[in-house]
C-alpha cells in the first residue's frame, strides 16, 4: 500500500479524503463519537452556491472529526431536497457508512473523464459550510463532484477539492483524545467484487488487486479501498455481521499509540476487542460500522 504523509495531493494522486456515516440523531451521534474519544464540530448546515450568488441549504446537515489526515463526517437531513431524499432513501437501508469521497489536485478537471467512462458526473457544486475557530467563525469553501443516484451503488461516492485546507485542518481541530491521527482505509461489501474492483478502478483512475477469490483492494496514494463479496468479508474485519449488500462493513483508523486508544476507550466504558496488531469497535459502539484502529499506514492484513 502506498501511504503520503500529506494533507493534498499533487500531479495524479488520489487521496481518500474523508468517509461519511449517515445517521438519524446527530446529537446522538456526536455524543456517542466523544464517548470514543474525538473531538467533534458544532452542526454544519451544507449550502450551495448558485449560478445567482444566492446560497441556499443543499438539505444535508454535518458534524465533523477533523484527523491529523482526512476526517470522519455524520450527516443528517433537513428539509426537502433532493440531498435529503436519498440521504433518507439510505438510511432506510441501515444506519452506519454510506458515503467515501476522494481529492485530486483538480477535481472539477476529474468531470470529462468520468463522463468518457459512462459515470455521468453532474457538474461540480461550488459549496460553502461555516467553520468555528477559536478566532471566529469562517467560510469553508469546497468543490464537490458527484455522479447521479444508482451510478454507485454503495452511496454517496463523490469527490471533494478543498480551497480552504487551511481551515478544515486547523491545528485545534485535529488533537483528539483518542490519539486517532489519520483515515487509512474503509471496507464495503459488495455482491460481485470483479465488477466493483472494475468500477472502482476506473472511477478513481488506479489499478485495482485481487486478494484471492472474492476480495480484492483499490489502493491510493493515501488510502485503501478494500471489497469483499460476504463469504469473505470476516478475513478483514473479523465476526463482521453482514446486513445487506452493498455495505459499508469498517473505516480502518491510525492511531499513534494502540496503547493509548485503548485507555481512553476503557475511561469511557467502550467496549473493544484487541485483534493481531489492531482493536476492533464492533458497530453498535461504532454507529453502525466497525472501527478497525491500528498503527502505521497499512490496515492490518494487507
């Protein structure tokens, strides 16, 4: 796996920028998230710019664990939008991860290739979310990327540019009591992993690799995206119970010290399972997705 020790890309590299759990209480799950030891935003509400200069709510509410590297986000919906019709039209499925995004030096730039690749893309949302430092509150600005419902059949995949980088990743966002540092991977279960290793692949313009019969990996240059058809789905995140297919199974998380991790989990009575090299949340403590935390770049096992 390669891993870069960077916030951005440069040239052709992808990064997994960030991973998004959607939920039915925010509150509660931001209650749940300091119980793990993060340290978590206030309630974002996404606003989108139109052609008109007016910005105006996209229907979706966040709130954010900002890492060293890449961030954790949890999303609501508010209103009627077509945001928040297929953010509730998924969570009817399960409540846990539905949502990966990527980062390329250019990501509007990204639009004509996945169009010669049959994806679609709708054209490139110029959207804004307020961000609270300790010296006031700013504007976070993004450019965002998407493929129409169903293109993707595991959720929201889209990809996201940063021209604010400086402010999402402020120095006191990213400390968290936990000692989570970066997002290293996620696994999804999937059906038929050729045809999602084949998609994945020319979505995100990297090879993809077999890891024997049904399971193979997308890697990035920071980042790693496994699949797994069910039968094989426990090799990567052991007694992995499958609910429905496509599923978001696990967010692989580096944490600087196990030990550490570990401490806080115990302080705050967070049930944990110490694996080869790793510590395993199951998802009913993980908001419906196992958390796989290790140490290092690679998740343990590849």
């Amino acid at each position: 796996m390669q891993w870069t020790e960077r916030q951005l890309p440069e040239g052709d590299e992808v990064f997994l920028d960030h991973v998004g759990w959607f939920v039915a209480d925010l509150d509660g799950a931001k209650a749940q998230l300091e119980r793990l030891g993060f340290q978590v935003s206030v309630e974002n509400v996404h606003m989108n710019m139109g052609a008109d200069g007016v910005q105006r709510p996209s229907g979706t509410i966040n709130r954010l664990s900002i890492l060293g590297l890449g961030y954790l986000e949890f999303l609501g919906a508010r209103g009627e939008t077509p945001l928040a019709d297929q953010h509730r039209a998924q969570l009817g499925r399960y409540e846990g991860l539905h949502l990966m995004a990527f980062n390329s030096a250019d990501v509007p730039a990204e639009a004509p290739r996945l169009a010669a690749e049959g994806f679609t893309p709708l054209e490139a949302v110029d959207m804004r979310r307020p961000v609270q430092l300790p010296d006031g509150d700013h504007d976070g600005h993004f450019s965002v990327l998407r493929v129409p419902p169903g293109v993707m059949a595991e959720g929201r995949v889209q990809w996201c540019g940063h021209h604010s980088p400086d402010l999402v990743w402020h120095e006191s966002q990213t400390t968290h009591p936990n000692g989570i540092s970066a997002l290293t991977g996620a696994l999804w279960v999937v059906d038929d992993v050729n045809e999602a290793l084949d998609r994945y692949s020319r979505f995100l313009r990297k090879p993809a690799k077999r890891l024997g019969v049904g399971a193979g990996c997308v890697s990035l240059e920071r980042g790693m995206l496994i699949f797994a058809e069910p039968s094989r789905a426990a090799d990567f995140a052991p007694g992995l119970a499958v609910r429905t297919t496509p599923f978001g199974g696990a967010v692989f998380l580096r944490a600087d010290q196990l030990d550490a991790a570990r401490a806080c989990l115990n302080s705050n009575a967070i049930p944990f399972e110490d694996m080869a090299g790793s510590v395993l949340i199951r998802p009913a403590h993980g908001l419906g997705s196992t958390l796989i935390l290790h140490e290092g770049a690679t998740p343990p096992g590849l």
